[in-house]
C-alpha cells in the first residue's frame, strides 16, 4: 500500500470533486427551487465538468511531460535531495529537481527505498510515496528507522513499469536525529600519541599532557559470546535479529574511552575488519582469502546478511560511544590505509573506481550510525604517503589522489557528506628521519605525501567540487606519523618538533596523533623505533620534547631543533613545508 502522503493525493482529488458534484446536487434539488433552477442546475454541472476537464488536461499534460526521456538517460536525470525536518524529527522531505519534466504514463513521480546491495534498476513492491511531477517538486512523509541506511530512488511509471528517474540518495542530515548534540571539543593542542595500554592510569601517560588520543577495534575481538562469566555476553537487538558482542572486551573498551574522557583526551577510534572464521559475512566476496596475508579486509556490501551485520555493528559502537556511561569517542577512522588493498583493506581486484564504490558504501553506513547518535562526531578513512608513485600499476596499490578522487565522486553521487580524510605522511623510507632534507614535489604529481608537502593535499580538498556539505574544507587530521630513534633519539626528537610546529602552523590540520608511546618489538627489527619509551618502558630523548612541545617552554627546544635541522630560524624551516 502507497504511505499516508500518496493517499492523501488521491483523497484531496476525490474530495475536491465530490464536493462540487454534491454542491451543485443539493442546490439545484432544494426546496425553493427557482423558475430558472433548470438552468442553474445545468450551469452547476457544467462548471463541475470544466473543473474536471481542466483537472484532466493538467494531469494529462503533466504525464505528456516537456520531452520523452530514455531509461538510460532517466537514471541520472533528477537531483535529489531527503531530509529529515530539524522541527520535527519525525518528519522528512524528499525534494527533486529536473531540467524538464519527462513523459511517462502518469502525472506522478513515485519514490522508492533500497539497500546499498540491493538493484536500483529493478524497482518492484510498493512505492514509500507518490506526488505530482514537476521541474521542481518536494513530498514530505514519516520518517521510518529503516530510512537511516537505505537510498531513495524517485522513479517514473513507464509502459507500465517502475523506471529510476534519478540516482538514489542517502538522508542527508542524520545529524539531526542524535540524541548527543554537543559541540565538538575546542581542543587547545594538536599534540596526539597511540597509547600504550599499559601505561594507563600511569604518570607516563598523565604527565605528557596528550590532548589526542587514538585506539583500535578489530572486529574479531569484539564480536562474539565471551566465556568470562564475570563479563557476560552483549546481546544486541538490531532490527529484530540479535548480534552477540564479547563482554569482556566491551568492557575494556568502556573502561578505556571512560578514563579518556575524565582525562579531557579527544579520543579516535579505528574499526579495522580483521579476519573472523566466525563472521564471514563481515567479509566482502571478493575479499574471502585468508592466503593474501593481508593484515585487515574489505567489509561486505555486497550481500544482505553482511550489511545487516555491519549496520549492527556501527550501530552498537556508535550509540555506545556517544557519550554517558560507557565513555565517548569524537573521532572514527573506518578501516586502514585504504589505497594500500592488497595489505590494510584486502580486496581482490585491480579496478579501483570498483573497490572505492564498495568501500564507500560501508563507509557511508558507519557515517550514516555515527553522525545519528552524536550530531558533530568526525568521522575518516585513511591513506599512506603513495600519492602518485604506482605510476598506473594497481598490482599492490593505489595511488591516493586517484583514489581520493573516486572516493569523492562516489560520495556526491548518492548526495554530499561530511565525510574527512586521515593521512599517514611518513617520509619515503619510513626509516628515513631527516626528512627536510629531501626534494618535496609540491605539485599534483607529487609521488609521496609527506609532512613537507601537505599543500598537495589541501590544495586538491581546497577544489569546489570537494568542499564539504557547508561549502568548506572538510576535516584533515594526521592519525599515525613517527620517526625512528635508531638514528639516534636526538635527531628523532628534533624531527618530531619540526614535524609538530609545522602542523601546529597549518590551519587545515587537525591534530597530529605520534606512532607511538611505546617501541613495538615488530616494528623495531625492521629499524622503526617511534616510541617517547622504549619496549622496557624507559625514557627516550624524545619524552620531554613531546611534553612541552605544546607548552611555553617550547621555546626550550626550539635553537636544538634548527642546529639539526640548518635553519636560522623557525619561520624559515617553516617556509620549507609551505
């Protein structure tokens, strides 16, 4: 059955003429009838037919329509845009905007539903809502839970068939649903580290006075029973089905974002979708081979039981983490290194305008939860420094600005969000430490991203056609960058100061989060030792560099750090980067 606003259509013409009909029935039958009450009749019932004759030729022209439009055409012919009412949650409109309006065998435009897997081509079922075409139209109606991960899809009835007449668009303001709408924290440093879980509640920690923070989830830990009887198993209900999620490690994640935010740190989360025998359908099809060694996987979207998992999932962690008793996380990057497919976010595939409309599907469902339950909550996906350098080989990766540009047109064709990109800018090697003292292509065709050539990157998100829903840059931030103190802690120390006055400069910039707080074993036999501490926990050159780099005695380290790097002063080290 077509929803309450195409029933009220067809009522208001049935009443509109039923009401003349019986208007023009009881004054020409009424009791003082008029010598002339034949006539008066006839002119009733003449005006009657008129109405609906004129009401005819309307809808007769409106089905008619400006030009007659192919199906193929038809697919990209309408923009729309879906909103909830700001007002009035429990209401949203559907506007649509044509160059002309097309010929079909009605006056009506028909609106649609479906899944990120599911055809838009083969619309079938009932329509949510019908109206009058237009060049210019909206429709307004209820809005529905289910409305949150679905597109709309406006469709024309052509020789009898349901024919999409414009691309599917997602709700375009989730943001208004969240029950969370505080402001998103004005952070007076952009100084971050990935923590070390065991130096939590520490002075290690508590003593660097780290404003950013960042930790993160791999799927395969938190989904699931637990056997931890002190920690039962969490049962969450997401559209009728239950989804089990491990109670002990919800319970540590709680513990952890809880302290956090006590300790008045912007806390990131990264959902990393690790290999799980359990939850194969948390796995693309294409992405089902435990063989390719990859660290972390392409989410499913592809079929039904996978997106409904994976909108479990983002809906658990996000209305979990959106502040109240469990802790608060501002910030969500979705998966790793995402241009990197064959190591961070296998897929098996070398088309990269494919693997980008699938990851953006996912990623669009984690925003879509996010931004619903805290209304400016962040939300990113990742890149490495290989901007330009695969010079058009997709075996191993892609590029990062090709990928950025597909990403983007993926995005703007199901509708513009506030989507924001982390950058991993490590000098090329990563065991490179002096990283000043390279050429830095500063052009589109630079080949490495590093912390010397941001403007490459702003300078391609500062473009019309990327600029966030507002007409803004949208929100960078540097969630992993480190450099090594194998060549020596001083040299290291200097570098990370640099780095750190460079960003701290940078209005584009967010944060800059430090890999990392402490050495890990596996990274340093391949001669990447980032940590402030050691893996024993003692102290590097690089600690107290990082405690006040973001104080007022920052200007301690300031002469150190330009003797290394050979600059006379900070304002010409930091021409350098501009």
């Amino acid at each position: 059955m077509y929803k309450e606003m195409g029933k009220m259509k067809k009522r208001l013409l049935l009443l509109y003429t039923g009401a003349a009909l019986l208007a023009g029935l009881l004054y020409g039958c009424s009791g003082k009838v008029p010598a002339s009450g034949e006539k008066v009749v006839t002119e009733a019932t003449e005006e009657k037919e008129n109405k609906t004759q004129s009401e005819e030729a309307v809808l007769e022209q409106l089905a008619k329509g400006d030009r007659k439009v192919s199906a193929d055409e038809l697919a990209d012919y309408g923009s729309g845009t879906a909103l909830i009412d700001a007002e009035e949650p429990g209401q949203m409109t559907y506007s649509l905007v044509m160059p002309q309006i097309p010929e079909s065998d009605d006056a009506y435009f028909y609106l649609f539903t479906a899944e990120c897997y599911e055809d838009m081509q083969e619309l079938s079922g009932d329509p949510e809502v019908i109206w009058e075409k237009g060049k210019i139209s909206e429709v307004s109606f209820d809005y529905e839970e289910e409305y949150l991960f679905r597109k709309f899809i406006p469709a024309l009835l052509v020789e009898g068939r349901y024919v999409p007449a414009g691309r599917g668009v997602y709700l375009s303001n989730p943001e208004v649903l969240a029950e969370n709408q505080d402001s998103y924290p004005d952070i007076e440093s952009k100084k971050g580290v990935l923590l070390d879980p065991t130096m939590l509640g520490t002075k290690e920690l508590t003593e660097l006075e780290v404003k950013h923070t960042i930790y993160n989830m791999p799927l395969s830990i938190l989904m699931g029973e637990t056997t931890d009887e002190d920690y039962p198993t969490i049962v969450y209900t997401f559209e009728g089905k239950e989804y089990h999620f491990n109670g002990k490690v919800v319970n540590d994640y709680d513990g952890l974002f809880s302290y956090l935010e006590t300790m008045g740190m912007c806390s990131t989360a990264v959902v990393l979708n690790d290999w799980n025998n359990a939850y194969m359908e948390m796995i693309h099809p294409k992405a089902r081979d435990q063989k390719s060694g990859a660290y972390y996987y392409m989410f499913n979207t592809e079929e039904e039981e996978g997106v409904k998992t994976l909108e479990a999932v983002a809906e658990f962690l996000a209305q979990r983490y959106s502040g109240g008793e469990h802790g608060m996380v501002h910030n969500w990057v979705i998966a790793n290194e995402i241009n990197q497919f064959k190591t961070w976010n296998y897929m098996n595939t070398k088309d990269l305008v494919y693997y980008v409309q699938e990851f953006e599907k996912s990623f669009r469902i984690f925003y879509q939860a996010i931004k619903s339950k805290y209304a400016n909550a962040r939300v990113y996906f990742s890149i490495d420094h290989d901007w330009n350098s695969n010079h058009g080989n997709n075996k191993n990766y892609f590029n990062a600005r090709e990928l950025l540009a597909a990403f983007n047109d993926a995005a703007r064709a199901h509708g513009n969000y506030d989507w924001g990109i982390a950058i991993h800018p490590y000098p090329e090697p990563l065991t490179r430490v002096n990283y000043w003292s390279s050429e830095n292509d500063k052009t589109q065709d630079a080949e490495v991203l590093t912390i010397m050539n941001l403007s490459v990157l702003t300078d391609l998100l500062g473009q019309e056609e990327y600029l966030d829903t507002e007409g803004e840059m949208r929100s960078i931030t540097i969630t992993e960058l480190g450099f090594s103190s194998r060549s020596g802690e001083k040299l290291q120390a200097a570098a990370f100061a640099y780095c750190y006055f460079i960003v701290d400069a940078n209005l584009h910039i967010d944060a800059f989060i430090l890999n990392r707080q402490t050495d890990a074993p596996e990274e340093v036999v391949s001669g990447l030792a980032f940590g402030l501490y050691e893996y024993n926990h003692s102290e590097k050159y690089l600690k107290e560099v990082f405690r006040y780099i973001d104080t007022d005695r920052a200007q301690e380290y300031i002469e150190f750090m330009l003797n290394i790097l050979g600059a006379e002063s900070l304002e010409e080290a930091l021409s350098w980067a501009e």
